[in-house]
C-alpha cells in the first residue's frame, strides 16, 4: 500500500471533524424543524464523516464522496450569500487540487496482490 500523503490525513480528520461538529450542531433542529429536513442534515454531515474515516484508509469511493459532499455545499451556498458561495468555492479547489493531484492518485489507487 502506498504511503498516505499528510494532506489527505489533514483532511480526513478535517472531515471526521466536520462531520461530528454538524451532528452535533444540527441535533438541534430536530425539535425546530420538520423530521425529514432534519433528517436530511444529518445525513450530510454522517457523509462527511464516513467520507473523513474512508478516506484515511485509502478508499477511492471516499475521495469521490468528499468531492461530492463539498461540491454539495458550493451549490446550497449558491442561494445564500455571495462570501458564502465564495469560501465554498475555494474550500471546494482547495480540496479538489488534494484529492486529485498524483501522490493522492498513488494512494487511492489499489495496490497490485
């Protein structure tokens, strides 16, 4: 198995963390909210950490997910503000530049038996 790059382990923990934070947070809207909403978030921020905990092992399906899961937000932060959509975005490159340049492509590539 090939070495994982730190800045896939950074942001592994990055999204375990988010992940755990949102859960936490939005526990919240359960009461406030309707059910299937509430629902709804938290399966986003159980993505993020399911995504986090994959990607620390080396999953290529993860790394698609987390792409997914950021991309998500860049899209819902399209009818919020403009600073929102902006920070999204460059979290999104950011995050797409990690995942996708050659020593993370080495690491979620399957290693030969």
């Amino acid at each position: 198995m090939n070495k994982r790059p730190l800045s896939v382990t950074i942001l592994g923990c990055v999204y375990i963390a988010t992940g755990v934070a949102g859960c936490i947070a939005h526990a919240a809207e359960f009461k406030s909210s309707s059910l299937p909403t509430a629902v709804l978030v938290e399966v986003v921020s159980l993505l993020a950490l399911v995504s986090g905990a994959y990607l620390l092992r080396g999953q290529n399906w993860a790394r698609w997910l987390a792409l997914a899961w950021i991309a998500f937000h860049v899209v819902l932060s399209a009818f919020h503000n403009g600073p929102e959509l902006a920070i999204h975005s460059v979290l999104c490159a950011v995050i797409a530049y990690v995942l996708l340049r050659p020593a993370a492509v080495r690491y979620f590539r399957p290693s030969a038996a």
